[in-house]
C-alpha cells in the first residue's frame, strides 16, 4: 500500500464490498481504525444466559438463551393457508417469545430444537402485552457444523462472548467477525498518551487495549482495556481544549470598568428588589474578567429562572459605561424580543438614550431581527455604527456582514446549543479587538459536562432562586390507559383560569401542512401515530373541553409581528391559554401563566421538558405542569417522565437526560444521538477521570503547546477534531 496507515486503510478492502457498505450506511463505520474503535457494548459469559426480564421495548437487542420449546401453527389468512413457528426461550428464569412466519419458518424449526443454546438479535416488541422477537437472526452456540455454527464457535473460544452494538443488517456475531480480520491491524495503532503519563497511571499500552477489549480472556481484561480507553479519550479531549484556553489568553482585549457613576450604579438605584448573594458572586467574577486585558471566557449557568438575564444585563451596562457597546445573542425572534422587552422594562428611562424623557446617563437600546421592516432595520444600524446604541439585542440577524458596531466590548450569547461556532467567531470578529463573551445556558449542566463541553470557559454558576417564585407540581397524565386522567386535565386548566390565571398547551407539531407529510410519515413507517399538532388540538380543545376560553395559537411559522402579537396579548391577559410549539421554551415570562399541560411529553428531552415547565409557575401562584403521554407504562420514555415530575431540581435532570443518552456526542451538537467521539468515556460516571486528564492536559499543554515533542497526539488530536468538531469546540 502507498504509505496509508494501516488504521486509515477503508474496510472494503478487508472485509468485501457489501459488508463495507452495511457498516458504513447503519454503523457509520468506514475505516479499520473506525471497526477498532467499535466497542463491544457488553460481555456474555460462556454458559451464562442473557437476563430477559428487563429488555427495552423497540430497541434491537442480542441475548444468549436456551430453547425451551417451539411450536409450528397453522392458520387461515387471506391467502390461504399459511404457517407461524413459535419459539420459547428462557433464561432459565423468565421466558422470551419469537415468532417466524412464512417461508421463513423450515430451518429456525430444524435449528431451535429445544435445549439449544443460541445468540438471538432483533427488535423487541409487544404483542398480546407480551414481549416478543420477531424474525430474530439467531447463532447456534453448540458448536455443531450446521451451517456457520462451528465457525462461529471457533471465533468466541475465550469465555467472553463480545457482544456488539448492532443492528437488523448487521448481527453482532457478523461484526465479531470482521473484527477477527482487522485485529491485527491494532498492532499500529498510533499511542497517544505520553509514555510517562501512561507508566505513571499504570495503563495498558494502546494495542493492548484493543486487543483485550474485543477478546478478552478475563473480566480483568476487560476492565484494564476500559481503564485505557477511557483516559484516550478524555485526555485528548482535554488537551483540546487546554489549547483553546492556552490559544484565548494570548489574544488582547480592551478592559471594560464600569465608571463610578454612571450608567449601572443609576440602573442598581432603581431596582425594585435586592440581588441575591449568588447574583453578586456571579457579578463580582464576571467584572473581575472585564477588567482584565484578555477577553472573558464565561460559561454562566443556572437554575431555570435564577435571575441569569439580570446578570448579563448589568454586564452590559458595566461595558456601556466604559465606553462600549453589547450585544445579546438570542437564538430566536420570539426570545429576542422577549429579551428587548424585558430589558427596556427594566431599564425604564435609562432605555431612553437620546429621546425626550430619557435620563442624563440613558442609553439606547436596539432589537435587529431578520424579519425587520426595512426603515427601523436602517435606523437600527445606523444606531450601532455611531455607537448612539449601547445595547443590542437579536437574533443570528446581528452576524450579516452590514452590521458595524462603533465599539463592541461584550457579547451575550443566550441559549449555547443552538448557535453554530461559525455564528459567534462572526460575531466576535466584528470588535476592534476581540471582544468579551458570556454565554450563558437555561438548563443546568452537572461539573463534568462542563468540563467538556464548554471546557474552554470558566463556569459561573447560580443556584438560588429570587424571592417569591412559587412550587410547580408535575404529574404524568397516562392518556392512553387512562382516558379520564386527560379530561381531568383539561378541567384543572379551566379551574386556574376562572381563578384568574392563564395556561399554556405545548404540541410538539405545528400542523400548518408544511412539513407535515415528512413527520407523518415518519411515525408511521415506526407504527406510531403521527405527534400531536399545534392547529389542530387548538381547534379540538375551543370547540370541545376548553370552549368559551380564549385559545390562541404561536408557532415558528407565524409571521413575525403576529407572533409579537400574540405574545403581547397573552402577556396583557387577552388570551386565557395559549396553544404553541417549544418556541415558548425559553425566556418566556408571564407570571400570570400557572398552569402546562405538554402533549406527547414523551417526544421531548428531558432538559427541554424542564425547560418548558420553568414558564410556570414565575409569580406568586404556584404552578402545575402536566406531562400527557400515550407511552406504555414500562416503557424508557415513561421512566423518563415520570424523573422530571419526581424533581423539580435541573441539575439532577441533566444528568438523567445525560445517562439516557450517554451514546450522544457530547461533543458534537450536544443534542444529538449519533456515534460518539467518547465511545468508551461516560461523561457522569468518570467525573475523576476527567478531572485528571483535564489536570494533565493543562500541564502537557503549559509546557508544549504545539505539541511539538508529542507528534502521535498531535496526530490523534487532528483526527479527532475535524474541522466541524474543532470549531464546535472552539466555544469561544
């Protein structure tokens, strides 16, 4: 071969076209180092049957069991008469039921006699309130020669059955086996850890590892090769990151203090309450990085409706009163109004720079929005390249190359998630010098995560609520095996509103007929219904358990000033409940709203469950949110629900949202589900890992920072982080 690393050879060259295909299409798997890295996801013990009472429902699983009895049926169907094989098996405990129909009945009938002890992998289902397997891929585990038995005995000789992440195309025993092909290939694998951190630490050298982890011959195998592995990949993680902060600290910025005073001591004068202790810590730290000469990196954190837009407010009226501007970042229009007003409420006549009635110090603050109407969007930024504007507040609108800023000294970047790197280095480009940046998230993140995730900021965190938010209590409404639970919902959300209150009712759909035929179809290719939409229960519900109430509808896809409408009139109490997509997750502050009822609950995350629920709740009345679902009652998605009513406390339910998808990138788009870059790493459980490697990454770091005498993590490092997930990183 021409000098490609045996780890970057392609896998069709190993392993033959069409198996190549599979795992690059359904595994995301293209190269050997990718099939190296593809751990088995749990071991079976030679003679040690899989437990069956636990499976999860519509997920693919491979057990080991032993067959306790098949039976072939025959029945009448439409086309004529047709044949069922019925295979029991057993864990010696609790027994599993599969089906095969068809044609596809003679040879599971001739193989799974019983007694026979065999691997089975499909997708469980339900079936007459019974979980079942149907069309299981089996392997006979008896080593006879029928067939690719005795093969595949061969290949599991040691006393650990390695059992991979697989799917319907591609058994777990299939990918066993080219595994077996690729090994030797683990031999070149590039080391990344320096060697004195690897003897210090007592860790297996890499080939080792690899070996150990797809054959095992012990269980002390297994636990060495994960010990290895794991510090891999939280160790070049964190040297990524440690070469971000190194990077950050080398570039210049301007100090901003606020002046004695001006602007934020008027703003401080006029408040109508006392900031917590917490907000005066966060504000104190945050100062202190303004005052400094390299740009602030914070990560500002907290509790839905601790106070976080407070904090970032006087932020910004601290860089304005040096001379400044700042510049909010909100993720979308309905929040970036919100917050423009909410900070001209605060602000009162201190808004009013430039105008009639404003105070001496005021200030002018400005919304830029894409759906603008032209002459306000030409005012707007002409306001921002005088510097007449000292805050402004808008959506990705802010990034578009016309946007001058006469001197920016502070970005505030709302909601992190969702913003692309592409957005903030845009956006920080356009100061004269680097300018601050404070980012700032509605959900908690537990320690780790922000070690990893955000591990190039500092992290602020506020964890005390202001004074006179109320309880919101949280229940689980069954609505398929309890029908009367849902009408009892819809007659609490009656009685908050003769009560005076207002509510709200999340779909997770608009139903406008835009995209809807993608979604419908979607859910019914899974044999589920399509989700519940916005147009639609609104008009259900005005004309059936909630009529004679004022129903209004908000969504994404409404123009912009209709939305700013609605939003107005529900906030004035003209509407009692208003129907609406996630666009009410954030920022929205009604207090007079007590009362959530979320439809398909299970179709939403955690976070943004908890998220949505922070809308209630926000004034003296306490708050109710009631999560409604047709997810049967062992299912994950009901476990899930039934956490976020069990707690009220955001940093325990990030956690949970966390080990539900440990699988997700946390790297990538911290929301998604795809395969990881932390294969082996579970960013909650190895808290002291992480820890450590960020320690010895800093050091690596301080010494070496182009890792000049380290050229095997340099080289890992750029695999690692293609450009997308660099700059993902590159949260500054």
């Amino acid at each position: 071969m021409d000098g490609v690393p045996a780890l970057d050879e392609p896998l069709k060259k190993l392993l033959g076209a069409a198996t190549a295909k599979v795992m690059a299409e359904h595994l995301d798997l293209h190269t050997v180092g990718d099939l190296l890295h593809h751990y088995p996801r749990k071991y079976a013990e030679r003679g040690e049957l899989t437990t069956l009472s636990d499976l999860p429902l519509d997920e693919h699983v491979t057990v080991v069991a032993q067959v306790a009895d098949a039976r072939v049926h025959t029945f009448n169907g439409a086309k004529g008469r047709g044949q069922r094989l019925e295979v029991t098996i057993t864990d010696g405990y609790g027994r599993l039921q599969l089906v095969f129909f068809g044609k596809g009945v003679h040879k599971p009938h001739k193989d799974l006699l019983p007694g026979t002890r065999a691997m089975f992998s499909g997708k469980v289902s339900l079936f007459n309130r019974k979980l079942q397997l149907a069309h299981p891929a089996y392997q006979s585990l008896q080593g006879d020669a029928d067939g690719d038995g005795g093969e595949a005995v061969g290949a599991w000789a040691g006393a650990l059955i390695p059992l991979y992440p697989a799917t319907t195309k591609l058994e777990s025993w299939k990918i066993a086996k080219a595994v077996d092909a690729v090994l030797p290939s683990a031999a070149d694998a590039l080391d990344p850890l320096p060697g004195a951190l690897r003897e210090g630490r007592g860790l297996l050298p890499l080939p080792d590892a690899l070996h150990h982890i797809h054959r095992p011959r012990t269980k002390a195998d297994v636990e060495q090769a994960r010990d290895r592995l794991k510090w891999d990949e939280a160790f070049v993680l964190q040297v990524a990151l440690a070469r971000r902060r190194h990077a950050d600290t080398q570039l210049p910025a301007v100090p901003r203090r606020p002046a004695p005073d001006g602007l934020l001591t008027a703003f401080d004068a006029k408040l109508p309450f006392t900031l917590t202790e917490g907000q005066r810590k966060v504000s104190r730290e945050i100062f202190d990085d303004l005052a400094a000469p390299h740009p602030m990196h914070r990560l500002l954190q907290g509790e839905v409706g601790s106070g976080k837009t407070m904090v970032a407010l006087r932020a910004m009226l601290a860089v304005v009163d040096s001379g400044g501007q700042a510049a909010m970042l909100a993720p979308t229009e309905v929040l970036a109004q919100q917050h423009h007003r909410s900070v001209v409420e605060m602000m009162g006549e201190l808004a009013e720079g430039g105008m009639l009635g404003g105070a001496e110090r005021a200030t002018k603050v400005v919304l830029l929005t894409g759906s603008m109407g032209a002459a306000a969007r030409r005012q707007a930024l002409l306001d921002l390249v005088t510097g007449e504007a000292g805050v402004v507040i808008g959506t990705h609108a802010l990034i578009e190359d016309k946007v001058q800023f006469h001197d920016l000294g502070l970005v505030v970047v709302d909601e992190q998630h969702r913003f692309g790197v592409e957005q903030r280095d845009a956006l920080r480009s356009k100061g004269k010098q680097p300018p601050h940046l404070l980012v700032m998230t509605a959900t908690p993140i537990p320690r780790t995560v922000a070690m990893t995730v955000f591990g190039d900021l500092e992290t602020s965190v506020l964890d005390q609520l202001p004074a006179g938010r109320s309880p919101i209590a949280s229940h689980v409404v069954p609505a398929q095996d309890k029908p009367h639970f849902l009408a009892r919902a819809w007659e609490r959300v009656r009685e908050e509103v003769e009560n005076g209150h207002q509510g709200y009712v999340v779909c997770p759909r608009i139903g406008d007929g835009e995209d809807e035929p993608k979604k419908k179809q979607a859910a019914e290719d899974e044999g589920k219904r399509p989700p519940l939409a916005v147009v639609e229960v609104a008009e259900q519900l005005a004309r059936g358990p909630l009529a004679g109430l004022r129903v209004e509808v908000l969504h994404g896809r409404m123009q912009p000033d209709d939305k700013d409408a609605v939003m107005r009139r529900f906030a004035a109490g003209e509407a009692d409940v208003l129907v609406a997509t996630t666009v009410i997750e954030v920022g929205v502050n009604v207090p007079n709203a007590t009362a959530m009822v979320i439809m398909d609950a299970d179709r939403f995350g955690v976070s943004q469950l908890h998220q949505l629920r922070g809308r209630v709740g926000r004034g003296s009345a306490p708050g109710l949110c009631l999560l409604v679902t047709d997810a049967p009652e062992a299912s994950p998605a009901r476990q899930r629900l039934g956490a976020v009513a069990a707690t009220l406390d955001g940093f325990e339910l990030s956690r949970i949202d966390l080990e539900q998808r440990r699988e997700g990138d946390v790297l990538g788009q911290a929301q998604s589900g795809v395969r990881s870059s932390l294969r082996m790493l579970a960013v909650i459980d190895d808290e002291e890992i992480i820890a450590a490697a960020r320690e010895e990454a800093a050091a690596v770091v301080a010494a070496d920072p182009d890792l000049e005498n380290l050229p095997a993590l340099r080289t890992t490092l750029d695999a690692l982080l293609d450009e997308e997930r660099e700059q993902y990183l590159d949260k500054g």
